[in-house]
C-alpha cells in the first residue's frame, strides 16, 4: 500500500478536526479596545477561547439583579466585594459573566483586575430561558473552578437553588429554597436572606 493511504480513512470512519481559532484573554480585551464589539455586542462572554453572546435580560431579570445586589450589599458590603454584571476571571481565554458575584474584600483589591476564581466565596445567575444552561454548562464551568457557592434565582418554579461542595465539574449538594424560607449565606456567618425579598 503507498504510504500516503495509510491516513485516508476506512469507510464508515470520520476524522474530527478542531478548526477554531481560540483567543486568549489579552486578545480579547485588544478586540474590545479596538471597537471590534458594536452596541450590540456588550452582553458577551469569553468561555474557552470562544466570544459567547448573552441574553438581552428582560425587566423581570434586570430588576431582580438590583434587588439581589442592594440585599447583599447591605448584608455583607462591609466584609465582601459585591458586583454585578462583572467578568469574572477563571483561567487564560475563559471570563464568565455572572449576574452577581461575591468576592473577598476590599471592593479596593479589585480596582486593576478581575475577580479570579480564588477570590469568590459566591456567584448568582437569575435564570428564566436560559434555566437548562445554568443547571448544566454554568454550574459545570464554576463547579470546575472551585468556586464554592453558585446561586441559581430560578424565576420559573420561583425558587433559589443553591449548589455547594464543588468537585471536578460538579456540585456534590444542591439545595433549593422556597418562598417564606431564607437562604443562608454559608460564607458570612449567621447572615441570611429571605427568598421572598428578591422573588417577588
């Protein structure tokens, strides 16, 4: 057989190629700088390499963002840092965007970076169409991170599922709050948040 058919492959066989260009961090930032990104473009992600776009949130999503950030902020402000809608940096090439993050203060220490997976104690995504994908890909992507607490503000079933103990990509407890029952916030004490303040 001549050698340059030892490569083809045998019927029924495919060869899978990886063609994408994954960029880094840097190159990201570069493209954003360089007014590569439109008014449209605002709401993206960087996850692995690749520029995700986001869903435009609805009323119920954006005030149910500020009424989670205002509780927490004024539950814990003085001892963490609160943001909303921040890049969170995990690794080179991959920045989520969560809807809330919480990270070890001073709101100082983040003045010329990125909170970095090592710095959030929590992260919250409300979730109304993008439910399924914040059940499985973002709590696989945090869970992988390390970070110990994910959030998920579910405005469907109007609950808060808390997902905690974060091994390879996976969260070995979650445990979902109803109305009239408070969500305790593991990483500040004796600090506890109603559910029916921020699902109303």
């Amino acid at each position: 057989m001549p050698a340059l058919e030892k490569n083809i492959p045998a019927p029924g066989e495919v060869e899978v190629f990886d063609h994408k260009y994954r960029l880094t961090t840097e190159q990201y930032y570069a493209m954003s700088e360089a007014g590569i990104f439109g008014e449209d473009d605002k709401r993206v992600e960087l996850i692995d390499g690749e520029i995700h776009r986001t869903e435009p949130p609805g009323p119920m999503h954006s005030r149910g963002g500020m009424r989670l950030f205002r509780l927490f902020d004024k539950a814990i402000g003085d001892r963490f840092f609160v943001s909303y809608e921040e890049p969170i940096s995990i690794v080179d090439g991959t920045e989520p965007m969560p809807d809330l993050l919480i990270a070890k203060g001073p709101e100082s220490a983040y003045e010329e970076k990125h909170p970095t997976a090592d710095d959030l104690v929590a992260v919250v995504e409300i979730s109304k169409t993008s439910l399924a994908s914040d059940r499985k890909w973002k709590s696989s992507l945090y869970a992988g991170a390390g970070i110990p607490e994910y959030w998920i503000v579910n405005l469907v079933d109007k609950q808060v599922e808390v997902y905690r103990k974060p091994s390879e990509k996976k969260y070995s407890e979650i445990v979902v709050y109803k109305p009239g029952e408070q969500v305790p916030l593991a990483f500040a004490g004796e600090v506890a948040i109603a559910v029916s303040d921020f699902l109303r």
